[in-house]
C-alpha cells in the first residue's frame, strides 16, 4: 500500500490538492492483478491548516509584544517608585 499527496488542476483551472491511496492486488499466484486507487481531494483541509499555522504564528506574536509591555510597564512602575523614595 501507499499513501501520497499531489497537486492538480480542475478543468476551470482551479488548483486541486489531492490524497491518493493505492493498493497492489495479486492472484493467488502472487501476479499482480490491478490495482486499487482511492483519491480523496484534501484542498479544503490544507487551506485550513494553513490558515492555522498563520493564525498561530500572529498570536505567538502578540503573545510576545503583550509580554514587552507588561516588562515595559513593570519597569516604568519600579522607576517611578524609585523616584517617590529619592
């Protein structure tokens, strides 16, 4: 058995992702007989997937300004403390 991803081109010339699974079948002799192909269009899923990742990407970056200004802001704080003390 194998499993494989391409991409195609529908005939109104959209791109098509596509999972094919294939099978080797033999007689009883061991000759190979035909095969079985199963193909599964997988556009949709990839489209999400990608559409996470870049997601993911945006919010791990807020993540990381979030964690700047809280810093920046803790310090601003701590200075102005520092300065009622003096």
């Amino acid at each position: 058995m194998f499993v494989t991803e391409s991409v195609g081109q529908r005939k109104d010339g959209s791109i098509v992702q596509r999972r094919m699974a294939g099978l080797a079948i033999r007689d009883d002799l061991g000759r190979l007989s035909h095969y079985v192909l199963v193909h599964r269009d997988i556009t949709e899923r990839k489209r999400a997937a990608a559409e996470l990742a870049h997601t993911n990407e945006k919010l791990l970056q807020y993540s990381h300004e979030l964690q700047d200004a809280k810093y920046r802001a803790e310090m601003a704080t701590r200075a102005k403390s520092d300065s009622w003390l003096a």
